[in-house]
C-alpha cells in the first residue's frame, strides 16, 4: 500500500459529546481520531476501534460522512462510555474536548464541517 493509499483509507473518527468535539494530538496540533481499516472492516468499526485504541474511550459509530472528493471517510460516533478505560495509547494530556466553535476551523475534512455546523448549539 502506497502513503497515497493509505491516506484515502483513513476513517476519522466524529465524537460528539455535549456541544464537543474528542480531538487528539497529532503531529504538533489537534485532530480527530482516526484509524485504517483492517481486512474486512467497515468504516464505523474501524471509527470505533480507533477511538478506543487511542483514547479508551468507548463509542458506537453510527454514521457515516462520505466525502465529497472520495478520499477519507468519517464516521459520526456516539460515546458510550463517560470515562476513558486505562488501555489508551494517548495520555490525558494528548486528548482533549473541545467546542464545536473552536473544531469547525481547525482545518477538518468538509464532511465533517458541515456537520458540525449543522450541529453546533446556539
């Protein structure tokens, strides 16, 4: 599998909670968590697996964004658990949540924008 390959089967992971946004760090900034799928496995397990594998965090992905280009999916996931399990990759300081109004810009895919957008809290 070529980088340009493996970028396309990228699944971020959308976990919404409360008016916020699960974001991870990556690479000196913040973005959603995400994963590549193993052999024959859909988007949302590969959503949910991610999230937990980095966070522990434990989630239900639900939705599926299709991109507009046909590059990256995301995967609007529903967090099951309120509380991170100790087997994360990432430490506490390496997650965080933020507000829909500071993930919008942050340089996210389109599918993931307008939804967030259609979800933001007024």
């Amino acid at each position: 599998m070529t980088l340009e390959q493996a970028a396309e089967d990228v699944v971020d992971a959308v976990v919404v909670d409360d008016g916020r946004l699960l974001l991870v760090e990556a690479q000196g900034g913040w973005s959603l968590p995400s994963g590549v799928p193993e052999e024959a496995e859909t988007a949302q397990a590969t959503a949910a697996r991610a999230v937990y594998e980095l966070t522990g965090y434990l989630v239900d992905g639900t939705s599926l964004l299709e991109s507009e280009s046909g590059g990256a999916s995301a995967v609007v996931c529903q967090l099951l658990s309120d509380d991170p399990s100790g087997e994360a990759q990432l430490t506490a300081g390496q997650v965080r949540w933020a507000p829909f109004g500071e993930g919008v810009p942050a340089g996210l895919p389109a599918s993931v924008r307008t939804y967030l957008e259609g979800h933001t809290p007024v």
